[in-house]
C-alpha cells in the first residue's frame, strides 16, 4: 500500500511539472491604476521557457489582475469537443506578411533613466527587455540627436553657422552616455540580432527657415545636400563605436514642421511631400546609396495615419521611389482616422512596400491636459497597444515600435512639457522599477512572433487575434480577450484541435 501511495505521489508530482513551466514570477504590487511587477538590483521576475513537444501545446497567459507570463501545457485533441464560442481554424490559411520585429525607442530619456539605476538593476532591466529571459526586443528605434525626450534640445552641428561641410559635426554627451552604451549591451543579450532604424527631429536651427528646433519651420534649399550628408556623418559615427543600422525614416513627423510653437514645442522640421520628393529623389537616396550604408531600408512618412491620404505624392514618383522600402506609420491620430487609410499606400505605389509601426506611447495627451503623463499599472493603457497591433497587422504591417522604454515616475525627463507614459518606469529614490501592463502587452508579440515568422490569414469570430508560423517551425496564436468574462477557444490546424480557457481581461499566446 505504500509502495502504491509513493507512485501516486510521484505521478502527481511529475503531472504537476509536466503542465507548469516555471520562471521567475512577478512580483506584484498594487498601485494606483492597477498594479505592476516590481524589479530591482537582486530580483526581476522572467518569462518561463518555451518547451512545446510533438502533441502539446503551451499557454502563456497576462491578466489584468496577475501580471507577468504564467503558462501551462496541454495535450492537442484528435477532434472537438465543440464547447467552444470561439474558434481560430488554421487548416486553410494562407501564409501573409512575414513579421520583422518588435520594440521601442533608445531616447536619451531612456539611457537617462536606466542610468539612474545600479548596475545590477541596470542589468535586470536591459535583460528584461532583450534577453532570452525577458521579451526579447529585436527591433528599435534610435533618434538622430535631440528629440523632445532628450535632456535639452540639440543637433549634432548647432553653434556653426554655415558649415556645409560638417566639419564641426559630433555627437553629444547624450550620444556617448545614454544611447550608445545601452544599444550595446541590449545587442549583446540580444546574440548580435538588435536591428536599429534611425530617425531625426530637425536639421541644426541654421539650416531652417525659423532659424529654430520648433515651430513653422522648413530646410532651406542650399542645405538640402549637406542635410543629407549629415545623416551620413550620423551613421559614420556610431559605426565607429560599433552601432551599426538596419533602416533611417526620412523624417520624423515631418507635418509637425507646420505647427507654431503655441500648438507643439517638439523639435521638428517640415516636409510637404513635394518637397520630400526633391530632398529624396536628389539628396538622401543617392548619397546613401553612394556611401557604405547602401544596404539600409529607407522609410517614407514617418508620421500618423491621418495624413497618409497625402502620400501618393511620393509614391507616384519613380526618382524618388526607387529608393524607398517601407511606410513607416505612428498612432497618435487612430482614433480618428479609419484603419483602412493603412491600405491607401498598398493602392498607390507600383511598388511593393512594407508597413511598419514606428511610435506610440499613452499619455501623449499630458500636454494638453486631457489625460495624466503616468498611470502607473493601467490595464486599460495594455489594451490600447494590443488593439492597435492587432489592427495594424490585419492591414498588412510587419512590426511594431514602441516609443521610450523607460521612463520615471513623472513621465520624463523631457526636453521640454511634453511628458507621456512607458512600458518600464523607474523609481531612483529606491532603485526600483516597475514593469507595468504595458510591457507584457509588447512581450506577447516579441517574445513570440518572432522576425521571419508568416503571419496567418485568421477568421475569428468577435475576439480579435494574430497567428504566425515562426521559422522554428512552431505555430503561435496570441488572443485577446478584452470582455468582462472568461471564454473558451478553440484552436484548429492539421495537427489537430487545441481547446484552451482564455480568462476575461487577459493576453494569451498559445504555441504549438
């Protein structure tokens, strides 16, 4: 009989770890919005290791009301069971877009804030994001000098006047301290596969009509030449110090160039799209494809869904063309712009393009004082991102890029008033920081839709979805339920038929 019991225990207890993966786990705290996992020099909790068998399938779940990535296994069925409302049949779908990356931005904000931090919080904090126990980020965005999350306004030539052969060009403190640093090391836990794309915020104020970083203010054309060369020097330079670059958006937010500094103090520089036509097709495209960074994926745009409606100007022009890749898109006017305008550019350009998110945050509405700069644990702010990847993805995109990574407790520092939300926030006073919703949120698709994966045509029902079928050879299923109640779901392929419980409020990733 006892011999008997000793099995029973033991089978229980091989069951048990069978169908529970284990890494660290969050440590939960309640705060005002929600609550958020804290991390610090000795402890940070981790993602529990993918381990999917022939015949089962894992679940990794985040839910409102436990943060961090718990996961079971599961047996895959032969046939239904048919309990479930919701069903996901992969058995006929076509293979789409084929999914770059994801990530966030290296501002100097960012650098700033992880430097506040011990080395070892430091450590927790970068592998978090781009280790193989975090969520492993793969694509990021790093600004060409200042931008409005910087210490102060700057550019890499400001106090020389006229100098178009960029002979006084360097980059700042901010360059060497708190961007180049860390895009290293994240590189490093990343086994050298970080792909960076580059985007700037305005030319030196001398180079400008408004002779200033803000407002109404667009490049002189005796500059367009040195403009261009300048982002050259930019990429010279941090090649230099072992930065190498994947792409470079044309410009960031270039309608923002439009706006008097009573409407934004960004720093900033206008481009109609005639004129990004001339700058592009005689300036950019050729010195870059004449210099050594010939191999960089050039994005158009670079700016909100609304104004996409303007961009056949440049896709209907061959010079310019010839050397574009991407659309790059940010969400801040998405709520009221349609999501079909994401198909506009797929209807103008003869050319086959890719889409790609390049900004978003929460709080971008601070300014303006409509919403708080921090929410520190907003489930509702997680939501927001998932909704909006989703969306971009049905439409064809093949990324996603949040904006800074890490901020602090009051949303900055900011160069200037302009103070919103992140995924990480720091609390220097106790060497703490806190991974809030936001951030699993960006971890389910990072972490599992890894780059080189096709996404899957999927036909869902009301709950919204993405499939991919990653190069190792594993399918992933990320649902998202936003509803107040828990549902089933049924998973169909042609390795048979997964039936899983997805709790209300909650992000799931099933692999199989």
């Amino acid at each position: 009989m006892k011999m008997l019991l000793q099995h029973i225990y033991f089978f229980l207890l091989a069951s048990f770890f069978i169908n529970h993966v284990y890494g660290n786990t969050c440590q939960q705290k309640n705060v005002t919005y929600g609550y958020v996992c804290v991390c610090n020099s000795t402890y940070c909790d981790t993602v529990p290791q993918v381990d999917v068998k022939e015949g089962i399938y894992q679940l990794y779940t985040t839910t409102s009301q436990m943060l961090g990535f718990s996961t079971i296994k599961g047996q895959i069925k032969s046939n239904s069971e048919g309990i479930s409302k919701y069903k996901i049949d992969l058995t006929t779908s076509n293979p789409k877009q084929t999914v770059f990356g994801f990530g966030g931005a290296f501002t100097g904000s960012t650098g700033f804030n992880i430097n506040g931090l011990s080395s070892r919080a430091q450590d927790n904090l970068l592998e978090s994001y781009f280790g193989a126990g975090g969520i492993e980020y793969t694509l990021c965005r790093v600004p060409i000098g200042g931008s409005d999350f910087s210490l102060k306004k700057y550019t890499y030539d400001d106090d020389h006047v006229g100098d178009v052969d960029l002979k006084y060009f360097a980059l700042q403190d901010e360059d060497l301290l708190f961007k180049i640093p860390y895009i290293k090391k994240a590189n490093e836990l990343s086994n050298n596969t970080l792909e960076l794309f580059a985007s700037a915020w305005s030319a030196p104020p001398w180079m400008k009509t408004n002779n200033d970083f803000a407002g109404v203010g667009f490049l002189k054309l005796e500059y367009y030449q040195t403009w261009a060369e300048y982002y050259v020097k930019f990429f010279e330079e941090y090649d230099k110090r072992g930065v190498k670059f994947w792409g470079v958006t044309t410009q960031n937010e270039p309608f923002d160039g439009f706006l008097p500094q009573l409407i934004s103090q960004i720093p900033s520089m206008g481009f109609d799209n005639h004129q990004m036509n001339q700058w592009l097709s005689q300036h950019l495209g050729p010195t870059l494809k004449n210099s050594s960074f010939n191999d960089l994926k050039v994005m158009i745009h670079d700016d909100s869904r609304h104004t996409l409606p303007l961009l056949p100007i440049i896709l209907e022009n061959p010079q310019s063309m010839q050397y574009v890749h991407g659309v790059a898109v940010h969400w801040y006017a998405d709520k009221i712009t349609p999501s079909e305008y994401l198909d506009l550019f797929t209807k103008s350009s003869k050319k086959e393009l890719f889409l790609l998110g390049t900004e978003a945050c929460n709080g971008f509405l601070h300014a303006l004082n409509l919403e708080h700069s921090v929410e520190l644990g907003s489930w509702a702010r997680a939501e927001k991102y998932v909704r909006n990847i989703i969306t971009d993805f049905a439409h064809g995109a093949v990324g996603w890029v949040d904006w800074n990574m890490v901020l602090d407790e009051s949303g900055g520092p900011c160069a200037i008033d302009n103070k919103v939300d992140a995924p990480v926030i720091t609390n220097n006073a106790t060497g703490e920081f806190y991974k809030q919703p936001m951030f699993y949120a960006m971890g389910h698709f990072s972490k599992f839709l890894r780059p080189k994966s096709q996404v899957l045509d999927v036909q869902d029902g009301l709950l919204k979805s993405v499939a991919v079928l990653r190069p190792d050879g594993l399918h992933a299923v990320l649902v998202f339920n936003e509803g107040q109640d828990a549902t089933n779901v049924e998973i169909k392929s042609n390795k048979g038929v997964i039936d899983v419980e997805i709790q209300k409020h909650s992000i799931n990733t099933i692999l199989f």
